[in-house]
C-alpha cells in the first residue's frame, strides 16, 4: 500500500463510525457510500504496480455508482456539502472519460485526477458530521424551539 493512502484506511472507518454515532442520516448515508466504494475499489485482485496503464474498469464502475449515490442524496437532501462532494467525485469520474478519448492520457496524472477527491471529501464528511452533532446538541440543550413553533 503506498504511503498516501494509508491515512485514508484510517480515517475512513473512523469517520464512518462518527456518522453513526454523532452524524444525521445524511451523513450516514455518505459514510456507508464512501465505505462501500471504496471496499469495492481493493476488490478485484488487478491493483499491482503498473496499473493505471489502460482504463481501469472496475474502479471506473464503483466511481459511476458512487457519483449516482451521491446525486440521488443531492436530491434527497440538498445539503451544499453533499453537492460539494458530488462535484468532486465527478471530477474523478471524468478521468476515466478522459483516459477512454485519448489511451496516451500519462497514466500517474489518470491516476492522481481519480484519487483527487478523496481526502477533500473525508473533510466534507467530517465537518458534516461536527455540524450534526452541534446541531443536534444545541436543539437538545434549548427543548428542541423548532419542534415548539410547530406546535403552536
């Protein structure tokens, strides 16, 4: 494993643990997309030295599904974060576009467009999880006001 994406493999469970102590269903619901794409990106046993050589298919499939994922949650949840994070995986998703028009596209700057987003939207997932929980906090320390108007 190169050393860049070891951090990943440990933020990533801890961030996915985060959401479903502290986060809302929003952030649950990425956690779970993040977690499940990238388990199903280590799946196939092809991730040698040497890869990014010709589209990679599979990891190309996992990042279609997971951009489909995020846009159905922009839909559902319309959070300005979640629309971030579908931006940016969208942009990972067009590196495979772009390998596929031209197969002489440099194989490390293939490699380093699909995994640009993925730090950036740990942090998205973080600080959304930080707001939740704030959120949720500060409701439960003042009896919950909006549930009070709706009431009255």
């Amino acid at each position: 494993m190169l050393p860049y994406v070891l951090p990943f493999w440990i933020i990533l469970p801890c961030l996915i643990a985060a959401a479903f102590l502290r986060g809302g269903a929003a952030e649950r619901a990425v956690a779970v997309l993040y977690g499940a794409a990238a388990v199903a990106s280590f799946l196939p046993a092809t991730r040698a030295v040497g890869s990014w050589a010709h589209v990679e298919t599979w990891i190309m499939l996992v990042d279609v599904a997971l951009l489909a994922g995020l846009l159905l949650l922009v839909a559902g949840y319309g959070r300005w974060w979640i629309i971030l994070a579908a931006s940016l995986q969208t942009l990972s998703t067009l590196a495979h576009l772009a390998r596929l028009m031209d197969p002489g596209f440099d194989r490390v700057a293939y490699s380093l467009m699909e995994g640009a987003s993925s730090y950036p939207t740990l942090a998205l997932l973080a600080y959304a999880i930080w707001r939740s929980s704030r959120r949720s906090s500060s409701e439960a320390g003042r009896g919950s006001p909006r549930r009070a108007r709706r009431g009255s």
